[in-house]
C-alpha cells in the first residue's frame, strides 16, 4: 500500500497539478496585495490616526451644487 501511495503521489500528473495550484494561488496573492495594500497598526509617522483623518478631511474639496459631470438638477 505504501508503495502504490508512493507511486501515486510522485506521479508526474500530480506534480504538474501541485506546481500549477501554487502558481495560481502566488499569482492570485500578489494581485490582491496590488489592489489592497496592507494596513499595519504601526506607523512610521509621527502623526496619531485621528490628526490624520482631520488632515486628510481638511484636504478634501468643498461639496458644491453642481457635480462636474455636466449634469444639472432640477429644483
């Protein structure tokens, strides 16, 4: 039995399904870590994180009437 698992398991069949999961799943980890960068609890600015979200909200534009898109609302 041992030897038939051996067989088995080192079968080139097996070893090319094994090296394609782990390609697929690397490239599947790298394109998250592009598109959801990671969010550590420790920071090298000085900064707290409430003076940075009023920083970042002092930096955002004043809300307007109209919205840029060219599209007019009726009153």
């Amino acid at each position: 039995m041992f030897g038939f698992l051996l067989k088995v398991i080192t079968s080139w069949q097996i070893i090319f399904i094994t090296v394609i999961v782990v390609i697929y799943f690397t490239l599947v980890t790298h394109v998250a870590r592009l598109y959801h960068p990671r969010r550590s609890g420790f920071s090298f600015d000085s900064k707290p994180r409430k003076e940075k979200k009023k920083a970042a909200a002092a930096e955002l534009p004043e809300s307007s009437d109209d919205d840029d898109l060219g599209i007019e609302q009726e009153h």
